[in-house]
C-alpha cells in the first residue's frame, strides 16, 4: 500500500504574508476584491495558499516597476488559461517591453527638469549675489533644512 510522503500543502495567514511583503491587511483585501487573490476562508479568517503567495508576490513587483492592477490581472489570468505559461511570457513581455519605454521617458522628462531646476538655481544664486548677497547664506541653510526633511522622510 503506497504512502502519500508528500508534505500537506502550506498556508499562510494574512498577517505572516504582511509581514513577509511589508504590506497591509487592507491591501490584501483590496487584491482579493479586485479578484487578484482568492484565499480560502476558514471562518471569518482567509488562509492563503502557496498560489495566492506567488499571485501576491507577482502582484507586488508589477506594481513596484508600475503596471496596473488590470495589467497585472491580465498576466495572472493567462497563466490559469494555459499552464505552460507561454501566453503568460509573451504578454508579459510585451507589457514590460512597454514599461520599459515608459519608464525611459520618465527618466528623460526628469533629467531635463532637474537640469532646468539646477540653471534656476544657478540664475538665482548669481542675482542673489550681485543684489542681496546677505540672502546666500540663508538660501544655502534654507536647502540644507529642506535636505534633512526630505531625507527624514525617505
């Protein structure tokens, strides 16, 4: 009589997959309502699978390199349609191939608007110090105040 020496199948709670991807309960619900997720309930508690763990994981760099939830949902919901997961590559190659563009384009937009930012600033440096360069000091302890903010928050 053979013996079934396959380990049971694994679950998660809600909260040991917030913890494990540093994100809310709220946001786990929120897959689940948009059909991303779908843990199984025991009671009032959702137990998520292994499935619901990858889906989860994939949902999170998708989002993390800024697709959309439908996009998202579309590539999870080819790999149910076809489990060699050719259809599921080829568009999510197509999507990244697009965010890749996008994304280059950001890259771009910023780079000129920091350039236009750093000859503004440039500009107003040099007026400053021709009219009022009592104000350069200030200007300079005024960045630095703004630095520290902006790296406290990060």
């Amino acid at each position: 009589m053979p013996t079934d020496l396959r380990r049971p199948a694994r679950t998660y709670t809600i909260r040991q997959l917030c913890l494990e991807f540093k994100c809310t309960p709220r946001a786990l619900r929120f897959y689940e309502d948009k059909g991303l997720l779908t843990p199984a309930r025991d009671g009032m508690n959702r137990v998520y699978s292994y499935r619901d763990r990858a889906r989860l994981q994939l949902i999170l760099r998708g989002k993390r390199v800024g697709l959309s939830l439908a996009e998202i949902g579309e590539i999870l919901d080819l790999y149910e349609a076809d489990e060699s997961g050719a259809q599921q590559a080829a568009k999510s190659l197509r999507k990244f191939n697009e965010r890749i563009v996008a994304l280059e384009q950001q890259k771009k937009d910023i780079d000129a608007a920091i350039a236009q930012l750093q000859k503004g600033i440039a500009d107003a440096e040099k007026r400053l110090a021709a009219t009022r360069p009592d104000l350069l000091p200030r200007a300079a302890d005024y960045d630095q105040t703004m630095r520290r903010q902006l790296d406290g928050a990060a």
